[in-house]
C-alpha cells in the first residue's frame, strides 16, 4: 500500500536561513505521525510544502500517492488542513465558517449545512455555531478550525501544533477529538513541540532540528534511544552530589546530571522502577533528600540526548493570533 504522505530529502532555503535541510518522513495509510520539534525547527515549512501552500527548493513529496509538485490539484482533493494559526472568518458564525468551506468543497447547499451542523455537535460547539467568532474563546477557535479541515471528509489531515496555547482542559478536549478521528480512517500528520503529546496520540515520531530528521520511530523506539524515563533527586546538601552520583550511576543509563544550585541529580533510567530503589540506597548511605520522583522524558531531554544541547524554550505566544493565517488549501482557494 503506499503510504499517505512521503516526504524525501525536502530542502527549503530563505534569504540567511536554510528551513529545511534534507527532510525525511514518512506517515503509513490511517495512522498518525508527529513532526516533534522546537521553534524553527522547520514544522511549519514542511506542513506548508506537503499541503501545497509552498515549493520545495529540492526534494520531493506526495501524499496520497499524488505528487504535491506536479499534482497540487490533486492532492488539495484529498487533504484536509488546520494551520497553526486557527483561520476563521471573525465576522461569520461557526456555522456559516462551516458552510462556506463546504461550499468552497461543492458539498452542494443541503449537504454542506448537514455537514456543517454535524461537525458543530461533534466539537461541542453547538451552542456557540449561531454566535460570531469574534466572541470565541482561543479552544473553540481551535477546534472551529479542525472542524472546517474536515468538512469535506479528507482521508488525509494535516494539524500543526493543533494544542500549543490551549490551557490544560482545552488540550485534553483536542486530544480526544484527535483520536476519535483517527478511529475512524483518517492518515493524520501533526506537529508538536510536546513529547507527551505525540507520545499520546501518534504511532511514529519523527524528530526534527534545524530542518532536517534527527530521530524516528515508534514513541518507545524513541524513549529507548534517548534513554526512557528520568529519575531526579534533589539533595539536602548540594555538596552531598558526587556522592549520590556514585551511588547512583549503576541503576542508569549514563552519566548522573548534577545541578549544583538546584542540589539536584538526574539519571536516565530506562522504562524501569527504580525510585524506591534509589531512595534506599542514598539512605543506607545516609546522603539525605529534600525530593525524588521518576519522571517521563521531555522535548528536552530528547534534544539532550540526540543533539547535546538543549531545545530553544518554548516561546509565549498564542496559537489563534491572527498575524499569520494559514488558510486551508480548498481546489477554489489556494495560494502558492
Ligand atoms: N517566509 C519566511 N521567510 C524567511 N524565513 C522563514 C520564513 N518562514 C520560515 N522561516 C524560517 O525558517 C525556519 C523554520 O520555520 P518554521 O516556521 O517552519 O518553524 P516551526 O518548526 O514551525 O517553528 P514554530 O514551532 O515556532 O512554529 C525558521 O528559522 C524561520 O524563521
Ligand atoms: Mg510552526
């Protein structure tokens, strides 16, 4: 079968700035892939070239078995997006921003209003279907826009960083909306710079840096290369440190990370129980604790361990700004 979206050696240069270097992925018909990634990583820039909006300077990439470079009508037919910046019409309702997409799809009058309301009672948005969008809130406009990237029934989606700037019940609500979808056929790519999430909802992760693949594979693949699950101490006594390190080092994986002015030590351990473990031996070596606990592997320790520095932080900005709309790519509104 060949796969939903293949992606070989995508290179994406601007004036200074190389977006994509060598992109590789590749997402297997109805199943989930995630773009994992920090800022600038070049998420976006390969969204944008696999759903048409952008040229590739060199490489190449189809989705659903249709060139994205010599078939871009083709492959609008089959694709639905939803940007990282939700693109509703503030001025519309939720029902009619629903209803001209279907138009935009020639569901024809009576479908596309069936479908639109459908969509609304799905994402929980029927109260707010017949208000403005102005009046949304940053979920709603959110799950809006994913509901508008499925109007036409695509059997390829594309959502990037469908969940960065949703507070915690928000990014739950998505996460269940996602993974109904996928339920029901769906081939889905998403990006996100949350480990947890792409942990969560997708089959393979593909981690990216700098434009180009530095790992993939399934999420325990991946836990596996980067060492698993991390185990932090925090100490009394920060001068305690290279004691604990010594005591420790033979449960992980690796050297011990201290962090002298958090009085702090941290080991990957693997996907194993080791916490009581750990508490017992520092004990029985009388280095006392102010705090332990296992933890799972951020973003960041995933560019620890594949690149040795750290992820650039996460920056504060919203998802629904209306600075950079990304609009979804339909046969009679598209942009090159
Ligand atoms: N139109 C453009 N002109 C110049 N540089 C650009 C343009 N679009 C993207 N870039 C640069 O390309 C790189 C990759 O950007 P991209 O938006 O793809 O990253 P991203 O992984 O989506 O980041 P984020 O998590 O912040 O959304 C960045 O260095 C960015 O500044
Ligand atoms: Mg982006």
């Amino acid at each position: 079968m060949t796969d939903a979206v293949v992606a070989e050696g995508l290179v994406k240069r601007y004036p200074g700035v190389t977006a994509l270097d060598g992109l590789d992925l590749h997402v297997r018909q109805g199943s989930v892939s995630a773009v994992l990634g920090p800022n600038g990583a070049g998420k976006t820039t390969a969204l944008r070239i696999l759903t048409t909006l952008l040229r590739a300077d060199a490489g190449h990439a189809s989705v659903a078995g249709f060139d994205v470079a010599s078939r871009p009508q083709a492959v609008r037919q089959v694709i639905g997006v939803s940007g990282q910046y939700a693109a509703v019409d503030e001025y519309l309702t939720g029902f009619e921003n629903l209803d001209m997409v279907g138009r935009l799809y020639h569901l024809g009058r009576g479908r596309s209003r069936e479908r639109a309301r459908e969509l609304l009672a799905r994402f929980r948005l029927d109260e707010g279907g017949d208000r403005v969008t102005r009046t949304y809130s940053g979920g709603m406009r959110r799950r809006l826009d994913l509901a508008a990237a499925l109007m036409a029934h695509p059997p390829v989606l594309f959502l990037d960083e469908p969940t960065t700037g949703l507070d915690p019940r928000s990014r739950a609500d998505m996460w269940e909306i996602i993974r109904d979808l996928v339920g029901h056929g769906c081939s889905l790519l998403l990006t996100t710079q949350n480990l947890e999430e792409a942990d969560l909802l997708a089959d393979e992760i593909v981690v990216i840096d700098r434009g180009s693949t530095i790992a993939a594979g399934t999420a325990d693949e991946l836990k596996d290369q980067i060492g698993g699950d991390r185990l932090e101490i925090v100490l009394h006594e920060a001068s305690d440190l290279p004691r604990a390190a010594e005591v420790l080092r033979p449960m992980g994986i690796g050297e011990p990370a201290l962090d002298d002015r958090r009085r702090r030590l941290q080991l990957a351990v693997g996907r194993r129980q080791v916490l009581v473990d750990a508490v017992r031996r520092l004990d029985s070596e009388q280095i006392a604790l102010t705090d332990a606990g296992v933890r799972r592997p951020t973003l960041d320790d995933v560019f620890l361990a594949l690149t040795g520095r750290s992820a650039p932080p996460e920056a504060a900005r919203s998802s629904v700004g209306p600075e950079r709309p990304d609009r979804t790519p339909t046969p009679d509104r598209a942009e090159r």
